[in-house]
C-alpha cells in the first residue's frame, strides 16, 4: 500500500518560539507556624515539660527570689520579717573580717590553680599513652578519689594531718629526715593542707574529662609531627594542647568560680581557723547565719559574692568571645 511521505516540519527557534499561555504554578499555601506548631504535637511535648519545668522553678528561682528578698530584710524565721534596705549590705562590707575571708579565698583559688589546674592535664596526658588494661586501672585509680565523700575524705586527711610524731604524713617525713610539720594548726600551713587535699579530691573528674577530649585529637596530627621529627614533649605541646584550648579555659573558669565557693574543707579542717588564716566567704557566710543568726547579713554577703561571680563569667565570655574571632 502506497504512503504518503511526510515533511518534517523545521525547527523552531527559541526566539521565534510562540510565548506559552500557561500559568505558573501557584507557591504552596504555607500554614502560620502556630498552625504548624500545633499539628506536630507541641501543645503534647509543653504538657509533658510543664511539670518538670514547674518543679524546677520552684526549687531553683523561688530560692534564689527568697535569698535576694531577705539580703534587705532582718529576718531570724521566728519573727515576722522588716525591711531594712541596704542595711544588711553596709554591715557585711564594713566587717573587718570580710576583707581577710577575701583574701584567704583569693589565696586558696591561687594555690588550687598552680597546682590542681596542671594535674589533671598531666594525668590525662600520661594516662593516654596507656594502652588495655593499664589504661583502665590507671583510669580509675585517677577518679577513684572522687567516689569517696567529700566529709569522710576530709575527715581522713584530718587524721593523716595530725601534728604529733605519729601522724601518718609526719611519719612519712621522718623517713627522710624531716622534722615533723604543724599543718593546719599553724596559720602559714593550713591553707596549703587545704589545698593537696582538694587537689587530691577533685582530680579525678578533671582527668576524665581531659582524657576524653584527647582522644577526639585526631591521630593524623600526631603523625604528621611524628614525621617532622617532634618527641613526645613537643607533641604535647604543640598539637595536644592547641587542641584542649577550649576544653582547658572551661575548665579553668569552673575551677576558679569552684575555689572561690570552698566551704566543707576548711570548715571541716579547721572551723576558719587558726586565727582566721582559713576563713573564707562562705565560712563568714556560716557564721552570719548560723553563729549569729543573722540571715539578713549572710544572704547579702551571698548577693555579693554571686554578682562577683557573675561578673567574672560574663568577663570570660567576652574574652574568650574575641579570642575565637
């Protein structure tokens, strides 16, 4: 059967290309975001965080009103309270021992930044190089000090501390020929006991957490020095610690706000003493509060000492803020 061929018909053009009548396609309706809030389930998940919210306004803000409320009233909790302004403020500032728990507690976070802030750093340094079972045991004989109580680890110490001949430590220096020390009944030793036993205390969270972050360094950084031909000194100190930096100022501003709080182990020591060489702001809190009865005064002295320490965290961020950029 005969067919007709067909003429293939040119090729159009983009410009001669007839304009196309269809319309674009309308954008989605987008629905408000309360809508969308809505259908995903958040009036579920704010019911389910309500309570614990609640619960925790209660025991964290109420506290914190109640204690800024009394720092301007006279209050022992059996009288019904009266305001007193800045009464309770004049006082504390113009107690003679406020200027010496100042310095006492300055003191203390400058002998716990010397030594208890190094430690950890070498501890966790000297652990990583561990491998196996070494590695672990040596893990937890470094947190081992943490898992005993605070209070009977005090205690303890306070037993080893005795100033007689047959105190343990005094003991141990005996061996070697030195006499025995005093410890915290004289006024130039008592904080530094303080401090090896905190030190002692508080290293072993430090250390995890030191431990940790070096092992997220990656290890190709520690073969490209290898090949440069760096030791183990220059490791450290060139490609470890470059990489804790941020690790380590979080870590410093924990610990200095920390020492500045000290309470149990010179009030478990030494009550403040001798001759107020180990009273700090939280002791002289203590007494306002408990020796004297005076809330009003120690929980002005509180305020005080959370704004110093609020100033002291808001001056960390601004400069670690410039750091990074």
């Amino acid at each position: 059967m005969n067919t007709v061929p067909t003429i293939d018909a040119p090729p159009v053009r983009d410009d001669q290309a007839p304009p196309s009548t269809a319309r674009p396609a309308a954008a989605p309706r987008r629905s408000s975001s309360v809508v969308r809030w809505w259908r995903r389930g958040g009036l579920s998940a704010v019911g389910l965080a309500l309570p614990t919210l609640l619960v925790f306004g209660y025991f964290s803000w109420k506290p914190l009103v109640q204690g800024i409320t009394m720092s301007f009233q006279k209050w022992n909790f059996v009288a019904d309270p009266s305001w007193v302004g800045l009464s309770n403020f004049e006082y504390v500032l113009s107690d003679p021992l406020l200027g010496q728990a100042v310095l006492n507690t300055l003191y203390f976070t400058v002998l716990a930044i010397l030594f208890g802030f190094p430690l950890p750093i070498l501890l966790a340094v000297a652990v990583s190089t561990l491998r196996g079972r070494t590695r672990r045991l040596a893990s937890f004989l470094a947190y081992l000090p943490v898992i005993v109580p605070p209070v009977v680890a005090i205690l303890l110490w306070k037993v080893f501390y005795d100033s007689s001949e047959s105190g343990l430590f005094n003991r141990l220096l005996g061996f070697v020929g030195i006499p025995p020390q005093p410890w915290l009944n004289d006024a130039a030793t008592a904080m530094p006991s303080i401090v090896l036993e905190a030190t002692w205390a508080g290293a072993g969270t430090a250390t995890l957490i030191y431990l940790a972050a070096i092992t997220s360094v990656r290890p190709e950084l520690y073969e490209a020095a290898e090949l440069d031909g760096a030791g183990i000194l220059s490791r450290i100190w060139h490609v470890t610690l470059p990489q804790l930096r941020t690790v380590i100022l979080i870590m410093l501003l924990l610990q200095i706000i920390g020492a500045a709080q000290v309470f149990a182990e010179p009030f478990l020591f030494t009550g403040g003493g001798p001759q107020n060489a180990t009273l700090t702001v939280l002791v002289l809190l203590y007494r306002y509060a408990f020796n004297e009865g005076d809330y009003g005064a120690a929980t002005a002295l509180g305020v005080l000492l959370a704004l110093v320490l609020a100033g002291l965290s808001a001056l960390y961020l601004l400069v670690t803020k410039k750091w990074n950029d």
